[in-house]
C-alpha cells in the first residue's frame, strides 16, 4: 500500500477557511469544524470530496446549514467521502476524540494534566476531517473551551482576539491565525502553565511579544531558550532579511513528545528536553541542543511555514534548508570548526550508517508506506548537506538572492525541492541539473582518489573514481557532481600551495567538480612535493579513500590550513592504528601501540596556541559506532578492545600531560555557556577520561572531586560517568545513589542518571536496564524514558551485542509493546536490529530471529514497513 510521488495529483477541493471549536474533556473532547470549500480549478467539477480521519466518533455533519443523510457520505477507516458536492459550500462537523486515551502522541493528546498536539506528519486527521495534506492552505480561527481550574491557559496559533467566561467554571478564547496555512502547522495547548515573557524589535519595527509557557516548577530554565530565540530572531534578519510576522511568538514545554519540536504557526512547541536548561541541570552540549532547536523552529517560520511542501516527499525542502539554516547559526554563535566537525562526525557515524542499511533512501523518497518512518537523519542531514553544497557551488552571495527570489516567489505556496533549486539556478546561471541526482539517488558516493607529484615537470596529477553503491530498489546509479574543496600543502614548507589547473589559477584552497565516474586533474606550477588535502570542511557528503601514509597523516593532522581536515587527518591516522589493533585481537596476537599516534598526541598536547575546543576533539578518538562503520564486518568486542587499548596506551604514555591539561583547564568562573568556557571544560574533560581510563589514583580522585564539587551539570555528568564506566563500584555506585536521591524530582535530569547507568560497558548493563524499567521514575509512555534508558542501551555497543541474544530480545521486547503504544517511536526504536547484516552470522541469526518475532505482531504500518524493508 506504498504511496508514490509520481501520484501526486492537486486535490479536488480546497479549504480556504477554517473555524474550529475545541471543547475540551480528556475523555470526549468535542471538536466542530466549519471548513469553506471550493472546488480546486484545476480539477474538473463533480469529483467526490474526500477528507482524511482517523479514531473519530462522527457527531454531525452538514453542508451549507443542510445535515448529510446516511446515504450522502460515506465513512471508512481512513475518513469520509462525500460523492456529490457542490463547487462551494460550507461543511460542518462534528466529531468526539478522546485525548486521554491517546498514546500515540499524534493528535491532540494529554501530556501531565495538558492538553497538547502534533499534527506533522498526519496528526490532524485524528482531531477532526480534514484534507490533510500540505498543499491545502487555509486561514484559521479556533476557540478553545475549557475548565477555568485546571485549564486556566488556553493557547492557538496566531493572536488572540476574544475571551470570556461561560457556565459550569469553563472558559472560552478564540485564536485568529491570519496565515494560510496548511493543517500540520495546527496547534493546541490548554492547561495550567506559566509564562516567561520578553520583547523583541524586528528590523522593520515591530513590537513582538515572546512568551516561553511552562509548569510552574520549570519558570526557572527558560532563560537560555529565550536568549537563543532572541538571536535567532536578530540572525535571520541580518542573514536572510526574514523578518518575524506575528506579533506573538509562542513556545511550550512538553514532557511527552515524540520528536525534539515543532514549528507549529506562532506557537512553536518543543519536547522539554529540547527546551529547558539550568546549569545544575543541563550540560554544556544540553545547552547547545537547545539553542540550536530553538533557532531551527524559528527558522521554519519562513523555510517551511510561509513557503511550505507540495506533498511530503518533498519533506527535506523544508527540513534540508532549514537545519542547514540552523547549523550555519550555531557556527556563528559558537565555534565554527568545532560544529562542523560535531555535526560531520555524527553524519558519518550516523547517516552513513542509514544510507548503507536496507531503509536506504533518497532525500527526496519516491514512495512510502508511513511517511512519520521518513523524519531521518538522510532527509534531515543529508539534505542539509546538499542545501551547503548549493551554497558553496554558487557561493553565497548568488545563494541569498535565489533564496530572496525563493521566498518572494513562492511565499503563501506550497512547492517542491525543484522550485528550491531552480531559484538557485536562476540567481546564479548555473546549470543543476546533475546536481539534483543528489535528491534521487541514495546511497552514499565513494571516491577513491590517487595522486602523484612529476619531479621532472612540477605537476601534481589526481585522479578520482566515484562509484555510489546499490541501495534497496536502485541498483544502478549515475555519477554525481561532487564539488571537492582541497589543497595542496607543501611538504616542504608546510604551506598550502597555489594551485593552477588547466591554466586557471584556483588560488591556494581551491573547488574541483567531480562529475563523470573517472576524472582526472593535472595541477600545473607545483613546486614541490605536495600531500593533497582532499574534501576541506566536508565539502561533499561522501566516503573519500586516499592512500595516506601514516606519515602523510601526522603531517596534515599539524600542518593543513583546513582545521577540519587537521582534525580528519587525526582521525584517519588513529583509525589505520585501531585496524592493526582490531586484527591483533581478532588473531590473537599482542597488541603493540602505533608510537606514531603516541607523538601526534604528544605534539597535541603541547600546543598552546590551539583553539581549546578544536583540541578537544582532536584529543578524543573516534567513537566505536564510527569505527564499526569503518569495518567490512563489525565485530563489537575486538572494536572495543582496540579502541580501549589505544585509549589506555595514550594515556600512560602521556599521562603527566593530560594531568597538566585538566588542571590548566580547572576555572572558578561561575558557570556560562559560552564558547571559552564550554572549550575548557571539555578539554578537561577529555583529559580526564584518559586518565581515569587507567585508573590512576590521582585521576579518579580528581573525577570524585569533579563530582562532588557539584559545580554544573557538564563537570558534574562528566565525572559520574567516568566513575559509572570505570570498574570502581565502590565509587560509582554512592555516586550514583546520591545523584537519583537528588534529582528524583527532574524528569531530564533523571533521563541522564538512566543513559548513564546502562550505556556502561561492565556487563551488568543489561541487568540494570531490566532493573530500571521498574524504577518510579521510568515510564515507558514518555519517549524520553524511552530513549534514555532502552534508547541508549541499544547504542552500547558491547553489551547489546551480547552473545546471549539477551539485548536483542529485550529490546525487541520493548518494541512489541511501543508498537500498541507509541508506533512512531516504535519504529525508530528497532533501528539497530535492522542492522543485522553488518555483524557475523551468530549474531546475524539473533537480530533476524527477532526482527521475525516482531513480524508476528499486528504491527502499525510504522513498524510493518521497517520490518519489512530489514527482512526484504
Ligand atoms: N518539523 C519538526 C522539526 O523538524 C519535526 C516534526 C516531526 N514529526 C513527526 N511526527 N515525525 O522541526
Ligand atoms: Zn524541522
């Protein structure tokens, strides 16, 4: 039953207007619906009229004042269909819901005492019918009705414009949404919350009224959302000229919700997760979560809301742009090489991990079963990466005219990734065509690139070979253009050289485009023997394979100008020592420590001149999810055991040295989350993990110090995980003790004490997993939980993979039961047992033997299609 973009047909009739009325009750919320129809002029007249709903009790309904007799409509699972309708008319509705019993967390739902909703994807069919689909755009008027007790706030989008009281101890406000607006921006939110306001000024002098909504207990964490808000305001401005255009903007923490946030028309409402932070409560990167997800539903203000998709295929048109949108803020606001190679070692980890598994896709999909299955790290992360690409191909300057031209254009439409592109095109005359493969093909490019430096002549020749991989459904593909930034640095002066091709001089970092399968580059007027630095900055989302030689590596890893790429050489070099490693063990043969990396560290350390928060993550080795994508096969222990001898290797060789650096790094500040200071204690913090890794007395006294201090979240989580982690029970448990006795009240400071408890990799992970789904505080109907506690235990890498199957049964376990529960979150959950053809077949026989005992269930058409596409 996949639905194919190829399909895509306008709809029959169109909403122009729509009035609803929301009588809340947890039980038999009653919700009217008065929607002005018309019949869409580019379909014919006399075509049924077809609305979507899903769990509906239909009350009522009538055209223009005139109730439908039986025969007049018809009602399936799916929604309502109306045979004979007029060309324009007035259909009225009305339909009973019940909020409280709603689990899935799609729709209107209750979240505490709260009334909320999520309509993205295709929630709004659950509140009433509707034609749910992004292309219907109408205004909106909504009046709320509630307890005045227990709902004394009562939230829509757009501004308020009557109030009042009414019999029984309700309440009534009516909300007016000027925008047009299709039915996912739609929201709701009624219950007993306070507000924390402020003002800001648009460039063209409007007086905007923000207002951050919150249960009591929470008042005190919204400052950092607000101060984010306030920037990402002032950014978009000076960045885009997009200015805000209500004159309210609304957020609301939620506990329950199943994604970060939503960007729902002036009342933007976000998971708390997404949105609360203290320093006693949140860390540093908690905090940058935060600012980034604030500015991100911002953004889609415009980048999705007053231009918005066609159909849902064209998902990343919005969620594309609008992350690249909030990745180039967070870069300006913070470190700009420390989030590239944040958001590119999470892509590579992550993405690539996706683009290599059977669910596979492009970033715009060509069909689906359960569109909620597509909100992924490809159409996401990916799709940003190609709106970077965009930018950089036609540089910045052409790039903001397309995107002026692109929201002029198309403001109050609902569009594709080509109208996107074509703007593109049109402000810089270049022609995209091949570009666009990079929304149609999936799978992710290889390049494997060889160089060679002609003494006799000064040439430095590259040649490069892309070749995409099959991905389910597309067995063939074309090449890509694949623009490659890079240099070519000089080994004997170290410098980056100038660099001359076919006679055009490109400067001394300069762009290549790759776009046949072989091409070749000869770089003319190359004085000395160069090593390439190859993809600068990530300059296309692709896997790029040069014979380095672990010389050629440390050499990058000090001397190339590209601080991303110095920190990649790094990476690179300690992967070839993790391979030796990883073979030692497998064969069985003593593991002997690369000396060379030993020195890079050392050179490392030393440096003072570096940016802190750089060194910090040339300091920390790649994860073990990213060397496991590395691998042919995975093979969890020797993985573990390499990387842990490496971890163990560096840290007795330069122990004095990290000991230096995490007393260098000690302040007394008071805690800011602000970029020196974030560097500084995440240097520190790496240095301590090196040293508690060993165990070294004085290490493991500093991390208990660091714990007690109780400074702010980011030391003091730090420290516990490194006492949780190391094999010191004796120290970890009191910690752990005293940490839940202390913030038994916290919801996001309890799902800390969850992840860090089971993502440990002493083999009682799993135990304490079992353990602590009977704790007070875990809940498997709050996604949170979820995530925290089993979420987290499937990326521990050892003991997930147990040999017993035990993981893998509890998480599938877990899986069945969400499947009733909560589909979405569901299917997200079984991601890493989908993975099972990357592990040896002992391994492989347990993933399926579960991925096939959930098949068994009946399944939501969420799970249905994952299990599906991991058993095809
Ligand atoms: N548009 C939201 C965001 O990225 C995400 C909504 C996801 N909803 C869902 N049901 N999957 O900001
Ligand atoms: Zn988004």
């Amino acid at each position: 039953q996949p639905i194919h973009l190829s399909d895509y047909r306008p709809p029959a009739y169109r909403v122009t207007h729509t009035e609803l009325t929301f009588d809340l009750d947890p039980s038999a919320t009653r919700v009217k619906a008065r929607l002005h129809v018309e019949r869409h002029p580019e379909r014919e007249a006399g075509e049924p009229l077809e609305l979507d709903g899903e769990q509906l009790a239909l009350k009522a309904i009538a055209i223009d004042g005139q109730p439908l007799g039986d025969d007049e409509y018809a009602l399936t699972e799916q929604g309502l269909r109306i045979e004979r309708a007029p060309e324009r008319f007035l259909l009225d509705t009305e339909v009973e819901i019940a909020p409280e019993a709603n689990t899935a967390l799609e729709g209107l739902y209750q979240s505490g005492g709260m009334f909320c909703t999520q309509c993205e994807a295709e929630g709004f069919r659950r509140i009433t019918f509707y034609p749910d689909r992004p292309d219907v755009m109408a205004t909106f008027s909504t009046t709320v009705i509630g307890r005045l007790d227990r709902e004394p706030v009562l939230l829509s989008n757009g501004n308020p414009v009557e109030r009042g009281e009414l019999p029984n101890g309700r309440h009534f406000v009516t909300w007016e949404d000027p925008h047009p607006k299709p039915c996912y921006l739609f929201a709701l939110v009624a219950g007993d919350l306070e507000k924390v306001e402020d003002r800001f000024t648009t460039m063209s002098g409007r007086e905007v009224t923000l207002q951050i909504w919150v249960e009591e207990e929470n008042l005190g964490k919204t400052d950092h959302a607000m101060a984010s808000l306030k920037r990402a305001m002032r950014w978009d401005e000076e960045t885009y000229g997009r200015e805000y255009d209500l004159d309210l903007f609304m957020i609301v923490a939620v506990n329950d919700f199943n994604m970060g946030a939503m960007e729902n028309k002036g009342l933007n409402i976000f998971n708390s997760a997404a949105v609360l932070t203290h320093p006693h409560t949140a860390t540093d990167a908690a905090f940058q979560r935060v600012e980034g997800i604030v500015a991100h539903e911002y953004f889609h203000n415009w980048s999705g809301n007053r231009v918005t998709c066609r159909d849902w295929f064209q998902l990343s048109l919005k969620e594309g742009f609008t992350v690249f949108r909030d990745q180039t803020f967070s870069a300006d606001t913070n470190s700009a090489p420390v989030k590239r190679i944040e958001d590119v070692s999470f892509f590579r980890t992550a993405q690539f991990a996706e683009d290599a598994g059977p669910t596979a896709h492009p970033v715009r999909p060509d069909h689906y079963i359960e569109i909620g299955n597509f909100y992924t790290l490809t159409i996401y992360e990916k799709g940003a990466e190609i709106v970077r690409m965009l930018r950089n191909l036609v540089g910045w300057e052409a790039f903001r005219r397309g995107s002026d031209l692109y929201f002029s254009r198309f403001d109050g439409q609902a569009v594709t990734i080509e109208d996107f592109v074509a703007c593109m095109a049109e402000a810089s005359g270049q022609d995209l065509d091949q570009f666009m493969r990079w929304y149609s093909q999936a799978g992710t490019p290889e390049i494997d690139a060889h160089g060679e430096y002609d003494y006799a002549n000064g040439a430095y020749r590259l040649l490069l070979r892309q070749r995409t991989p099959a991905t389910p459904g597309q067995p063939d593909k074309a090449p890509q253009h694949i623009p490659i930034r890079l240099g070519l640095v000089g080994t004997k002066s170290g410098r980056d050289l100038r660099l001359t091709l076919d006679g055009e001089s490109l400067g001394t970092d300069g762009v290549i485009h790759l776009r046949e399968e072989e091409q070749e580059f000869v770089f003319t007027d190359v004085e000395e023997a160069p090593v390439p630095s190859l993809a600068r900055g990530f300059s296309a989302p692709v896997k790029l394979n040069f014979p380095y030689s672990r010389e050629d590596l440390a050499f990058l890893q000090t001397h190339d100008s590209d601080g991303f790429n110095r920190w990649d050489a790094g990476q690179r070099l300690a992967l070839l020592a993790l391979d030796d490693l990883i073979a030692a063990h497998r064969n069985g043969v003593e593991k002997v420590m690369d000396p060379r990396v030993v020195e890079a560290f050392r050179e490392l350390l030393k440096r003072e001149t570096d940016d802190k928060a750089v060194l910090a993550e040339m300091l920390t080795l790649p994860s073990e999810a990213y060397i496991a994508e590395q691998q042919p096969l995975v093979d969890v222990d020797a993985i573990h055991a390499a990387r842990q001898f490496v971890k163990q290797s560096l840290a007795m060789a330069l122990r004095d040295d990290f000991l230096r650096v995490y007393q260098e790094n000690v302040g007394d500040a008071p805690y800011a989350p602000e970029p020196e200071q974030i560097a500084a204690r995440s240097l520190k913090n790496v240095a301590l993990s090196y040293l508690v890794s060993i165990e070294d007395e004085e290490g493991i006294e500093l991390a208990r110090r660091q714990f007690e201090a109780d400074h702010n979240m980011t030391d003091v989580r730090a420290a516990l995980t490194l006492l949780v982690h190391s094999s010191r029970d004796e120290l970890a448990d009191p910690a752990l003790r005293t940490f839940g006795e202390k913030w038994a009240h916290d919801p996001l400071v309890m799902d800390q004490w969850f992840s860090v408890q089971v993502s440990r990799p002493q083999s009682d992970a799993l135990e304490r997993v079992k353990f602590l789904m009977d704790h007070p505080a875990f809940s498997l109907t709050n996604p949170n939980k979820v995530r925290a506690l089993i979420g987290a235990f499937a990326q521990n890498r050892v003991n997930f993979h147990r040999l017993d199957g035990e993981g893998y049964r509890l998480l599938a376990d877990v899986v069945i039961e969400l499947n009733r529960l909560n589909p979405e979150i569901a299917s997200r959950l079984v991601t890493p047992l989908t993975r099972w053809r990357r592990f040896d077949e002992t391994r492989q026989e347990l993933m399926k033997g579960e991925l096939e005992r959930i098949r068994e269930e009946k399944l939501s058409p969420n799970v249905y299609e994952v299990i599906e596409k991991a058993l095809a």
